[in-house]
C-alpha cells in the first residue's frame, strides 16, 4: 500500500485498514506520514489546540501488579519507596492549590491489596467537598478490574459506588498493549485486553466518558500496535464513549525492561500520526508532554495531535523512568507551546468545553511573533 | 552604511563608481537634499544597506539585485552600455576564448557573471578556470593561458597594453543584440513614491549635463586623461533604462539562472501598473524549484519562512538534501567541546558563560586539566577537539601556539580552533593582520575554523546583543581569509533575540554569497538563543517548530553549502533527530562536555551508540566522520 493509495482513501473519507496502518508504520519519510495525519486533524479541529488545567495525584505506590515496564510501583506496603498517602495528604494537594485551582484532578495509583474500598470513595468524597465542581477522572480501567475482584462486585458495581462519591471520568491508563503476545510477556497480572475494554464499554453504558492509551516502544511490533490500534477503534464504534486517545512512549529506566533503548522522537511522532489516521472515530490525540517532552509534543501539534493534556503539576510516573521532562507547566508555557507550533490555544474541561480561547499565532506555524516581546524597547532600557 | 532615517528624508545609497556619479550628482545639495540623504558606498555595501533595510533605494549592481529578488527599479535611470563600454574587460596575451584561467576582482559579481556567460557562449560552454585577486594582481599575472576580467578605472588605464582584450559590452551586444544593464536605482516595493521617482529622474538629466565636469574633476584626482573619461561618460556608458534595456537585463538574469550563476529573476519597474506586474510564482513551483535544486533569492526564501508549512519545509529540504546525500547517510563526529577559558571581554548579552578577568570565578585551564580531556577523547575514539574560549585579555599568540604544537604532538587529534572573533582578538592584540594570525596558528597546528560567534550576520542586531563584537563584514572577512588559506570552517546561525524573518534570511544570504566566492564552507548549523538566567536579552522568536523551519530553510537557501547538521545539543536529541528529517544529514558531535550552552541551562548528552541508534531510527544510515566530512566508518 503506498502513500499515495492512502491519501486518496483519507480524501475519500474511506476508512483505514490493518495494512494501511502498517503501511504508515513502515512508510521511511515520517514527514510524509505526519502530513496526512496533519491534514486530518486540521479537517477534524482546524488548528484549535487543547489544555487543560489539571493535577496528577498519586495516592499509592503499593501494587500487586509487576508489570516489566513500570518504574513507579512498590509491591510491598513496607518495600523501600513505598508509599500510601493518607486522605488528608491528598486532599491537601488540592487545598494549599485552591487560590489558583486546578479544574480536574487525575489520580493513578498502583494497585493496592490492603486499602478498604471505602478509601477510594472517602478520597473522591473529600475533593469535592474542597472544590465542588472539580472533575475528578481517576483510576484506570485496571484499578477498575482490581477493585471488581479484590472487593466482589461488578464493574457496573464498582463504576456506580465510586460515582456516587464524586468520579467523573476514567483514564486511559492500563491498556499498555492489548495483544496477548505482548501482554502476557510485560502485563500478566493485570486486567486482559478483553477486561480493560469491558470497563470502558461499562463506563460508556453509564454515560462515563473516558480516555485511551497506548504503551510503545518497548517488545511490541508495528503489527501488535495497529491491532492495539483496530481494537480500540472497534469499541469506539460500538460506544462512541471515547474521548481521546494517548500514545504513551516507554521510559526505560529502572524498571524490567531496562536494557532496552527507549523510544526515538521520531518514532513517537510517527505513533501520533498514524493513531490519528487510524482511529477516525475518536475525536482527539494527545501529544502528552510529559512522555514526549514539551520540545518533541510541540512538533506532534504538527503532526495529528490536537490536546497537549494539560499544566499536571507534579508527574511522578514517568519521572521515576527517567523522563528528562519536567513535572508540571504553567498555562502560559503551554499556551506558548502551542502558539509557537502556529495553533489557537483552547483552555477546556475534561470534555471539551471551551473555557478560554487564546489567540492564534499569525501565519504560519511559528514564522511569525507571537508574543508582543518589544524587543528593540526592552533593549533601550536594559542598555 | 550610515545613512538612517533620522528624520522623513528618503534614504538613498549609491555605488561610489565614475560611472555612477551622473545619476546622482546633485543630490548631496540643495534642494535635493532637503528630500534625499545620499550615501555613498562599495556595492556591496550598498547592497547590504537594501537587503538590511537601512536604505530606502539604491543605485545597486543588478546580480545583487537579483540575489535579493523581489526589487524595483525606477524607469529610465540605469548605468549601461550599448557595445564598448571599455571599463569591463577580459585582458591576456592570448586570445580570450582560448585562456585556462582568468583572475577575477571579486567585489564585481556583475561582471563576473557576465564574463562567464560570454565566454560559455563563445566558446561552447568552456570557461577558464575562475580565481579571486585584485585589480593590480590580476593585471601583473597576466601571462600565457592566464588573463584577467578587469573592472573600473584600472580597466581605463590599461587600455592598449595587452595583446588582445574583450570588451564585455560589446560581446554582450554581439551576442544577444541587446543593450547590457550593470545597475540601477533598486528598492523594495512601495519604497518610493511617484516624486521620488521623479527626483531621481531629474538628477539623471541634470548629472548627463554635468558629464564633462564630472570627468575632469575625476581626472584631475586620479590622473587618468580627461579625454579619455570624457568621453568614456559621453560615448561608452548609457544611462538608460527603457524597454530595450529591460529586455537586455531580462535576457541576462534569464540566461544567468539557466546557468545557475544568479537566481531566477524578472526586471520590474516601480511603475508597472498591476496589470504589467508578472504574477509571483506559485508557493508549489517555488518548493519544487527548490526540490530540484535551484537556486532561490532572497524574497522568495522570505516568501517560504512567511507562507510554506512546516511539512512543505521538512519535504523540500529533505529533497535538497537526499539530492546532495543520495546515500541516505547521517554522519556524526567524535570530539569533544574545549573552552579553554571562561574569562572573555565582550560581555555579550545573550551569553552565561563568561566572567571577567579578575573575577573569582575566571579560569583557564591548565595544561593537566586539558590533558585529562584530551586524554579522554583519544580514548573513546575521538578525531579532533573544538577548542574554544573566550577573549582573554592577557593569552599571547605564542600561548596559543605553544598550546597547539602540544595538543598535535602528545595527542594527534584535529584542531578545530577558535572562531573568526578570537583570531580578530588576537590579531588586535598582537597588532596582526588576519592573515598573519592564522599563518602563525595554522603554522602551530590549526586544521580549521568554527563558525561560531556568527550570530546573525546583521550589524544592527549585533549591535544589541554583541556590541563589543566583531560586524559581520569581520566575520566574514576571518572566513575568506582563511578558506583562501585552504582551511576549512563551518557556518553556523544563532536566532531569536531581536532578530527578524528577514535578518536571519540575510544572514544565510551572506553566508551564500561568501561560499560562491571561497567553497570553503563545510556545514551550516543553527539554532536558537538559549535564554537563561544569566543572560541580559528577552528571548524573541523561539520555539522547536521554528526551529524546524529555520533548518529547513537554511537548506533549501544554501544550495551550495554540502552540509546541514542538526544542533541537538542545543534542542535536545530527540528535536535533533527529528530535524534529520528536515533537511540535516549531520548529526554534529558525541558530547563529552560543552559549557557554553550547558551554562545557560541546556544539558544534554549522547555517546556514539546513543547517536547511531536515533539516526537509524530516523531512516538512516550512521557512519563517523572527521572535520571535512569524510568518512571514517563504513555507514551502517
């Protein structure tokens, strides 16, 4: 399948295949790839870019889960590094915040085998008592799945309970890659890829809205990504629930799968690009900074990703796998990011809603100012 | 270049030639003067004044106009021929069309591209062999299969002496049938309204009148006989500019871009009506031109920053590149970054790097820290070190010398030493010329130049971030001399303080027209101003996308520079892996330590696998490399 075949099947409107993603995969110039991805995206979003202010917050460390990639959990409660916060020092993240609050708080956690159910409820509880319209989008569809079988209940269950007590949305963590050849090797003790898309197909059925991810650039081959790709892209149709999908680029460091390199910048670009391509029914990619670096995610703008995920605060995942990012951005940073990639920055929610729309860098992408620096002015004082 | 727009007056420059006066004499007085603040300069400074937009018009020789692109000219007002105009020769005790070399005067490329195209012509596209010199070199090396294109008042004096000689005006009428234009006033569009058009018009009528007057003052200074000038200004110089003219002047940047010595380019007056106007070309022929590797001017680099996208950028630079690279190989280099001091004397703003001599933190490093250093870089393989400090107030050249002559006997590595602004240092504090300089340090071990220290090209922003530094006419002057010296230097390009699309455009123009002259260029590299505390400037245009343009725009424009690296120390390996795809085939250096960059906050490093790895993850090969590019690996 060339190029050119794939572009007149896009101009069409025609849906991509298997081979057709793998093609994209395979196809030598990124460039080239990362056009049609862009073009896609400017047909879907024009060249409104997205952020959002937002706090990740991991409560617990402490997972029963070992998963190769993974830098982050302790298995033991009492395991160096391990940590479980208590309510009230997660709820404090938000409180000493609150003069320039967050408008949605992202917990992942490990998975914990000591804590009640009831902390998780207590902890949604408590955020909204802080700040009650706070969106809160926590726990994977992983933690989900544990939850289910460590406290006996079903998935509509679990979703319900912790709803009632303040959930608003679900991650996308936890997909890592669906295939089995792959998953069995560096997820085995986890919800399957038939578990993890039971949740969110039960969470769409519910009215939830939720995310996807991907986890690339590890054991995986391009055939295992288009199939993470076309499974995703099969319960989309089926729900429509989805609202962004996230490629995650894997970190090395200090973790089960160390010796291996981590994944390039063009390589994630290129992920960014065919995932626009492939997944036509979702409406957003991320380029998320924190796997990409503000640097690399900026470029991704350009090529088929329109959300740059949102201000984070304080990451802690990848920064335990050696990501060189930092672990938060202030508004002005992103909104500078994406002027510079020539887009219209767009504050919003969790679900889009528009909350601030910032002016857009004048022609092109970044040939032109686009900040007011009074440059020649600034000088004449200084000298 | 002085002329500024101190108050409304219309800022004029003018090349300070004979030939030219009689268009603008007049104009320095009353009442003219009330409207016009005339400068004038050598044509290229006279050109620079355009490009920079320090000057409103200019009397401007026509190849650089064509370098520029996108000019005005003001109709009727040229300086010409129509046949012999006998101050533009070819000279030898041959016949012309069977010479094997011709000494050329470099600061004329008008004549120089017409003395190739005349001679391709005559003689079915051979040419001699084409060297730099000056007016008086060129004459006294005039011998057997050597002749000489001579220009100007030496043109005047020797006419007669040589055996036989070829009078460009008249080969050009013999061969076309047309008149030859070799400047007009040129400005950018809506420089000039319709009155100051119609002063310049009018200085014309007035200065034909004062021909005379004009060649016996010239004369009586110089004492060529006055005769002779007379009617040099009467008889062989036109100074029209009419449509037959145009045609001629069309037919020469026609043929020149066929002949890829000038951009492509069309003659416009400033009062063509719209109607008359030869639409611009399409931004999609333009990138395919430059895909297929023609030259482009200045406006149409400017035309491409202002409107391509990033993906028309990325693709064409790739194209230029793959059409330079076919091999699909990224070299890379080991060697190490040595700043031998900290202690410099310019205080430039941008920079966190520096202390003053005397300050507590000042250093130079001594000869066990640097053989530790070097010592480490022969044990990972390295070729060469780049060994760079700041301006030290108090290291004599001999230092310098002893030091090089130590480095190439106990480590045998290349000396890739001191930018054009430490040799200018250490010429004023030695009371040496450049070229001596870099005999004495070339002579101690020197192997090549790095282009640092460039910046961007353009005296009014290195006058805010640089003042202490050199202009970059210094600058360039260090890279001449030294590629006519046979060594070797890259280019590189540091934007966004207070620079604009158009300065860093200009810059690459310059660097262009220096690699047209001397070849001695290996690669380009630039990147953006790494702000930080420390540093005194605001950061202006900045951003990774940018970068990727700027890159891909340097590529596109540099048509006969081989190499574009990717500056990843700078933005990051996996920015510069990505730049790979817009436009680089050079992967620059292994990092052992750079302080420079690293002290404004920018830390990065990689080790040759490191590099390897995200070079073939972009599609290519990876092969080591020395200074000169070759390489040292089998790519792989």
């Amino acid at each position: 399948m060339t190029l050119d075949a794939i572009q007149d099947k896009l101009r069409a409107r025609e849906r991509l295949s298997f081979d057709d993603g793998l093609a994209l995969f395979r196809h030598p110039d990124v460039v080239a790839v990362g056009q049609l991805a862009n073009e896609a995206r400017e047909r879907m979003h024009g060249d409104r870019t997205y952020f959002n202010r937002n706090m990740r917050i991991e409560v617990t460390n402490v997972c029963v889960a070992s998963c190769l990639f993974c830098s982050f959990a302790k298995l033991e409660e009492d395991a160096p590094g391990a940590h479980t916060m208590r309510l009230e020092e997660a709820w404090r993240e938000l409180e000493v915040r609150m003069d320039d609050p967050p408008a949605e708080i992202h917990i992942v956690n490990g998975l914990h085998p000591g804590l009640p159910f009831s902390y998780y409820e207590e902890l949604l509880a408590g955020f909204k008592r802080i700040k009650p319209d706070i969106h809160m989008k926590c726990f994977t569809a992983v933690e989900i799945h544990f939850f289910a079988t460590h406290y006996g209940m079903t998935y509509g269950k679990v979703l319900e309970r912790l709803r009632r007590a303040g959930l608003d949305s679900l991650p996308g963590g936890g997909a890592e890659i669906f295939h089995p050849e792959v998953r069995t090797r560096i997820a085995h003790d986890k919800a399957t890829a038939d578990e993890y898309l039971e949740v969110h197909r039960v969470a769409h059925a519910m009215g939830m809205r939720t995310n996807s991810t991907m986890l690339y650039g590890h054991i995986e081959t391009f055939e295992h990504r288009v199939d993470h790709l076309m499974r995703l892209r099969g319960l989309q149709d089926e729900t429509g629930g989805m609202q962004a999908f996230i490629p995650l680029a894997f970190h090395p460091d200090g973790n089960g799968m160390k010796n291996l390199p981590a994944p390039t910048a063009v390589d994630a670009l290129r992920t960014v690009a065919v995932s626009r391509l492939l997944l036509d029914n979702v409406p957003h990619v991320k380029a998320y900074w924190v796997s990409m670096t503000p640097e690399v995610a900026q470029i991704a703008l350009r090529f088929g990703a329109d959300d740059l995920d949102g201000t984070i605060v304080h990451e802690t995942i990848y920064r335990a796998a050696g990501s060189r990012s930092p672990s938060g951005l202030t508004v002005d940073h992103l909104v500078r990011l994406i002027q510079e990639a020539g887009r219209t920055p767009i504050e919003r929610d969790t679900f889009y809603n528009v909350i601030r729309e910032y002016p857009r860098a004048a022609l092109p992408e970044g040939a032109v100012k686009v900040r007011d620096r009074k440059a020649s002015k600034h000088l004449e004082v200084l000298s | 270049m002085t002329a500024r727009r101190r108050d409304d007056r219309l800022r004029v420059a003018a090349v300070s030639y004979l030939n030219a006066r009689p268009l603008y004499e007049g104009l320095d007085r009353e009442p003219a003067s009330r409207r016009i603040c005339l400068d004038c300069a050598s044509p290229s400074e006279v050109a620079r004044g355009v490009a920079e937009d320090e000057v409103d018009v200019a009397l401007m020789p026509v190849a650089a106009a064509a370098s520029l692109g996108e000019l005005r000219m003001v109709r009727g007002c040229a300086v010409g021929a129509r046949g012999a105009v006998r101050s533009v020769m070819i000279v030898g005790e041959r016949p012309i069309d069977s010479l094997d070399e011709l000494a050329v005067d470099l600061s004329s490329r008008t004549s120089i591209v017409l003395a190739r195209l005349v001679l391709r012509a005559r003689s079915g596209g051979r040419e001699p062999r084409l060297f730099g010199s000056t007016p008086l070199e060129g004459i006294a090396s005039v011998a057997g299969g050597r002749g000489a294109l001579i220009i100007g008042d030496p043109a005047l004096e020797i006419e007669g002496r040589f055996a036989h000689c070829l009078d460009l005006g008249l080969a050009w009428l013999e061969l076309t049938g047309l008149p030859f234009v070799f400047a007009a006033w040129c400005g950018r569009d809506g420089a000039l309204t319709v009155e100051d058009e119609r002063l310049l018009q009018n200085a014309r009528v007035e200065g034909l009148e004062r021909r005379d007057a004009i060649a016996n003052a010239h004369a009586a200074r110089t004492g060529l006989p006055a005769e002779s000038l007379r009617s040099y200004l009467r008889d062989a110089v036109r100074y029209d500019l009419g449509d037959e003219e145009r045609r001629g002047l069309q037919r020469f940047y026609d043929d020149s871009a066929s002949a890829g010595l000038l951009p492509r380019a069309d003659v416009r007056f400033f009062d063509d009506r719209p109607a008359k106007v030869v639409q611009g070309a399409s931004l999609d022929s333009l990138l395919a031109r430059a895909s297929a590797g023609e030259r482009l001017n200045a406006a149409e680099g400017e035309r491409l920053v202002a409107e391509a996208s990033l993906f028309d950028l990325g693709l064409a630079a790739d194209a230029v590149r793959r059409r330079k690279h076919p091999h699909d190989v990224v070299t890379y280099i080991v060697d190490r970054n040595v700043n031998y001091t900290n202690v410099c004397t310019t205080s430039c703003r941008f920079c966190a790097f520096y202390r003053p001599l005397g300050h507590p933190e000042a250093w130079v490093l001594s000869r066990e820290q640097l053989a530790q250093k070097l010592g480490e870089v022969v044990d990972a393989g390295g070729v060469q070190i780049l060994l760079q400090g700041g301006l030290h107030p108090e290291l004599r050249i001999e230092w310098y010398e002893d030091l090089f002559r130590w480095i190439k006997h106990e480590f045998r590595l290349g000396l890739h030493a001191l930018s054009p602004e430490e040799i200018l240092h250490i010429g004023r504090l030695e009371g040496l010329g450049v070229r001596a300089v870099l005999e004495r340090l070339h002579a101690a071990g020197l192997d090549s130049v790095p282009g640092g220290g460039a910046e961007i090209l353009v005296d009014r922003v290195r006058r805010k971030i640089a003042k202490a530094k050199c202009t970059s006419d210094e600058w360039l002057g260090v890279m001449r001399v030294a590629h006519h010296m046979g060594l070797r230097s890259s280019a590189t390009m540091m934007y966004g303080t207070v620079d604009t699309p158009r300065d860093r455009i200009g810059h690459i123009m310059k660097i262009r027209d220096l690699q047209d002259e001397t070849r001695g260029f290996t690669a380009f590299f630039c990147w953006d101003f790494q702000h930080e505390r420390g540093t005194r400037i605001e950061p202006g245009d900045g951003g990774t996308v940018l970068y990727l343009r700027q890159q891909a725009v340097a590529r596109i424009l540099l048509d006969n520079v081989d190499h574009v690296g990717a500056s990843w120390v700078t933005q990051g390996p996996e920015v510069g892996q990505v730049a790979l795809r817009f436009g680089a085939d050079d992967f620059g250096s292994v990092m052992f330590e750079e302080n420079v960059v690293s002290s404004a906050g920018t830390t990065f490093c990689m080790n040759a696998e490191a590099m390897e790895r995200r070079i073939r993850a972009a599609g290519f090969k990876a092969a080591r490399r020395n200074v000169r590019y070759d390489w040292l690996t089998p790519p792989a």
